[in-house]
C-alpha cells in the first residue's frame, strides 16, 4: 500500500504541470516475461523501444515465484524464450551457482531433454530476475519501473482506430507507431476501449464443453467423507462457512462471472541456514480455516495442502495442491477490474490466508500432529525477494481480462477440432483451470466448481489474429497475454513460455508493420512467418 500512496503522490504533484510527450516506435506496457522479450525483440529489430513496468521487478511470475515452469511440450518452446531457458541452464552448470546444497539433477514436469537441447525449466526467482535484467541490458532497452497507467477517462487517447498517447499515474506521456499491452490484466487494451471479456463464456457461445458453470461434489476425490456448509453443522440457519456462497450461480454450462483462483507462488526452504520460519500473521482469524480442519476430519491427506515443487539450493515453488490449499477460492472474481488500491487489497488478501495456511498447519492444535509434523521443516527463503519481506512480489493472475479480437482461440482449437490458418506459436499444455468457487450443494455439504485438466491431442497453432483487435477498434496495438482466447483455451495458453513467445511474436509484427506502414490487422502473414521461423520460433 506505502508504494502505491507514494506513486499517487507523485501523480497528484506531476498531473498540476504539463508533460513533455516521449515518442518511440513501439511503446511496451507491462515489466513481465512478455513484454521483456517483447522490448528486446522490437531493439534487436532496430526500433527505439520503451518498457514500461508498473513493477519494480521485471519478469513477472517466472521470477515471481514461478520458477517449476509449466513447459507442456518443450519442443514447442522457440525463439527468446529458447534463449532464456538456455541461460537457466547455462547458470546452473557453474559451481557456485549452488550456495545452500550440492549440484544436483531435479526432476522437471516433462522426460530430460537430450543433452545438446541444454535447457532448464527449474529457477530460482532471484536467478530467473537477473537474466531478465541481462537480456534488458543486452539489448539496451530503456526501462522505466513503478510506472502505473493512468486508467482515468483520457489516460490513453485514441484518434482514429489509433492509440496516440498514454500516460502514467506520475503524469509523463508516451507516443509511439506501435503499442504493445503484455501485462496480465489488460489495462491498456482496456483503456483504449477494445472489446474484452472477463469471467466465463458460456459453452454455447463458441460450441465448447468446458467454459462456463461446473458443479463437482467430488472434493477433487481427496476427501473421504463430505464436509458440512453450515457454521453449525446442519443448521442452515446458523449460516455459511467462510467463502462458501449459497449456490452455483447459475445452470451448468452457462455464462458465470468468476473465474479461476489466484495464489502466490511461495519459495521456501527446508535449509535452516536460509529459512526464515512464517509467523502467525495480524489479524489472523482461526474461522478462515474452519473449512481446513473440516477436511482434516473428514481424512484430507497431509501431503494434498502444499505442492512443494522442487527448485535448486533447497528452494521450492509451492503452488496449490488440493481442495483447500494456497488458492483463495472467489477472491480473484473482481481483480481484472478493480483499480489499484483494490488490486492491492486483493493481493494482501490473498498473502494472508496463504501465511495464516502455513502457520496453521505447522502450528494450530486442530491441526494432526502428523501433519504439523509433514510442513515443519518449511520457511521463507531468506535470499529471495529481500525487499519484500520475502514474501513473492507478484501475485498469480492466472486469467483477467481477455480480449475478443480478430480471431478466438476456442478449446475446439486446443482439441485439433480447428486450425489457425495463420499460427505463430503453439499451445501444448492441457487446458487447466483451478477451481472457482465452493459452495452449499443440495444436501447441504461443500461443493466445487470450476475446475478443469484436460490434455490437448497434440501441440495446437495459435493464430496471430488473436493478437490482434478487431480493426474497427484499434490498428496499432498488440495483445500478447490478453489475447483473444476463451476462458477454456486460455487454460492451455496461459503459460509463461507461451507469453514469452507471444511477445517476441507481437514486437516482429509490430517491427514489419511499422516498416510496412500498415495496420497489424493488413500485415501480411507470409513474411511475418519468414521472420518467426527465422528467429528459431516453433509453430510448424
């Protein structure tokens, strides 16, 4: 929050003076892995280029705490984002690269490549920044860090199907040929009235099975016995537990405006020498966690409430890994179109009942001893983001805003059904969403909704018309990681390496249109493709 009152201090001071307009070729939006490799790619393309990054740290979530990548098939993975994985991996060949234990192989999501591919999906996030640093300094891409969009009416103005300005919150203002949006929420596509969605379509609306509303009693089938919904159980009366709504919202199948749960992506240790134990946190509220001692109870398993992934030096990523678990289920419904300070407030939702979830299970006497036992040895990594009290300075944003462009991305696509005439990178994760919300069923127990795994047949082509608006909205602007997609192919889509990519792919477009001196909707597909297959892209 002190961050965010000081950059609106300075917006209120820099807002009374007028502002000299900076002018590039292409002007990038958003500090995270895309739009890093975006800026990098509109450099080495020999375009003046500017990052903006409303962060202070570049690289998103793959520095974020990210780092057990989801990768799906590595060998879609092409181009920069190659590159970046090759450095991981040229890191971890050094000695002292690896402070806390000795070298060591970890096992990844996918079989070892062979040895000549010399890549790495495992980064530690304070590794994973420093290359990122590194390309950015390679490249000599000016970068300018906490600068916020301002999302007012006339913060982004738009002439002609064309954006010609924005500014940020500290009151400077950028012109540019080209714009390119890679941040996670969709703030300047939003801001420059492009058509967009958030929460889920209905399965009628692309002919999909998978969007929209999905009941499942199940628990995910980890819980042996059912949980009750009420405070007092089977007193409707007495009311809901925490986070349980009444019902689903709707008939299954149909249109519903939430949307899967957000975490943070914790990096701890188990080496006392770099741990750094998690505290009960102020404020901390046991009634929070009534739904977690119920799912003890009803025989949740000890090892189903962290998924502690393997990094180097004794480090993890934790993610979510069961019905009640690091996700804050609902909490994510109204991010994509909050302002900042609710952003903010969201995200300090979400840190504490993840540090009140730790303590809990390490600490709370409702807690099975062998359970406090399991989680003991976990703290904070003392060695990662120092600045932030340890804690992850990026917040999982799995799904926002998306945009509805020149072309849509449907699950049919992921399921081979459809093919993109016209792909720039491919999608090979399964379509996966987390859950969405809880809620009381008909006989009165806890129910989940929302979530999805499937597996695609084989890796499916992205368009590149996806990355683009239609063009009665706006010419001049790209859209790498609110792209055009339903809510069922974003699951698929939604992978760093993906969005690395995209990136790299919107900055060429954004290069040839300019030099073409036509729309990205006119640019030609032909030696767009040339380009990409030439800078070792994999969509063919």
């Amino acid at each position: 929050m002190l961050k965010l009152l000081l950059v609106l201090i300075v917006a209120a001071s820099s807002n009374c003076r007028a502002a000299e307009v900076e002018r590039y070729d292409i002007v990038v939006y958003g500090g995270n892995c895309a739009g890093v490799m975006a800026a990098v790619q509109a450099a080495g393309m020999g375009k003046s280029v500017v990052l903006i990054s409303p962060d202070k740290h570049l690289g998103g979530l793959t520095s974020g705490g990210l780092g057990f990548v989801d990768v799906g098939n590595p060998d879609t993975v092409g181009g920069l984002a190659r590159e970046y994985f090759h450095r991981v991996w040229a890191h971890y060949q050094k000695r002292e690269a690896w402070i806390h234990v000795e070298p060591k192989k970890l096992q990844g999501q996918h079989p070892p490549l062979p040895e000549s591919e010399q890549t790495m999906w495992l980064v530690e996030p304070s590794v994973g920044e420093r290359l990122f640093d590194q390309l950015i300094q390679e490249a000599g891409v000016k970068v300018l860090r906490n600068e916020y969009l301002d999302r007012s009416e006339g913060g982004v103005t738009v002439q002609d199907h064309r954006i010609t300005r924005m500014r940020t919150l500290s009151g400077r203002d950028f012109t540019g040929g080209m714009f390119i949006d890679a941040t996670y929420e969709g703030d300047l596509m939003a801001a420059a009235k492009v058509s967009y969605v958030v929460g889920r379509e209905g399965n009628a609306r692309y002919g999909e099975t998978l969007n929209g509303i999905r009941p499942s009693a199940s628990m995910e089938n980890l819980i042996k016995n059912p949980i009750d919904a009420y405070v007092v159980p089977g007193d409707s009366a007495s009311g809901l537990l925490p986070r349980v709504n009444p019902g689903p919202g709707g008939e299954p199948g149909a249109a519903h405006r939430g949307s899967q749960a957000y975490n943070f992506r914790m990096c701890l240790t188990d080496v006392p020498s770099n741990r750094i134990m998690i505290a009960r946190p102020e404020g901390y509220d046991e009634k929070q966690y009534e739904l977690l001692f119920r799912a003890f109870e009803a025989g949740l398993p000890k090892d189903r409430i962290l998924k502690l992934s393997r990094l180097p030096n004794g480090k993890t990523d934790t993610n979510n890994h069961g019905p009640i678990s690091t996700d804050l289920i609902s909490r994510s419904w109204d991010y994509a179109e909050a302002d900042y300070a609710a952003r903010e407030r969201i995200a300090k939702e979400h840190e504490q009942w993840q540090r009140g979830l730790v303590w809990t299970i390490q600490n709370h006497p409702r807690v099975p001893k062998e359970v406090r036992d399991f989680y003991a040895p976990w703290g904070l990594s003392r060695d990662e983001f120092a600045d932030n009290g340890h804690w992850p300075t990026a917040l999982y944003i799995r799904v926002a805003r998306r945009m509805v462009g020149e072309a849509v991305v449907t699950e049919n696509t992921a399921r081979g059904k459809e093919i993109a005439p016209d792909p720039v990178v491919y999608g090979s994760y399964h379509m996966d969403s987390h859950s969405v919300q809880y809620f009381a069923g008909p006989d009165g127990k806890v129910w989940l909704e929302g979530g999805f795994g499937v597996k695609v047949p084989k890796p499916f082509g992205i368009s590149y018309r996806a990355l683009t608006p239609k063009r009665a909205e706006c010419v001049n602007l790209l859209v790498p990681v609110c792209l055009s997609s339903s809510y069922a192919a974003y699951g698929s889509i939604r992978m760093e390496p993906v969005f690395m990519m995209l990136g790299q792919v919107s900055a060429t477009a954004a290069c040839q249109a300019l030099d073409a001196q036509c729309t990205v909707q006119e640019l030609p597909y032909e030696p767009l493709r040339r380009r990409l297959t030439a800078d070792r892209l994999r969509f063919q």
